[in-house]
C-alpha cells in the first residue's frame, strides 16, 4: 500500500465521518422541531 492510496482513504473516511456527524445533527435538529 503506497502513502497515496492512505492519504485518499484518510479523506473518504473523514468525509464519511462529516456525513454522519451532519446527519446526526439535522437528525437531532428534526426531533427537536417535532417536539415543539
């Protein structure tokens, strides 16, 4: 595995992380409207 390939794996498992992390967020922001 040469350092390229790494570096691209670190960028798509930080984009993923953003995703899931913005999707919890909008989530949460969601359930907190419909309580109101």
């Amino acid at each position: 595995m040469s350092t390229k390939s790494k570096g691209i794996d670190k960028i798509k498992l930080l984009q993923a992380v953003t995703t899931i992390v913005t999707g919890i967020i909008m989530l949460n922001a969601v359930l907190k409207a419909a309580k109101k």
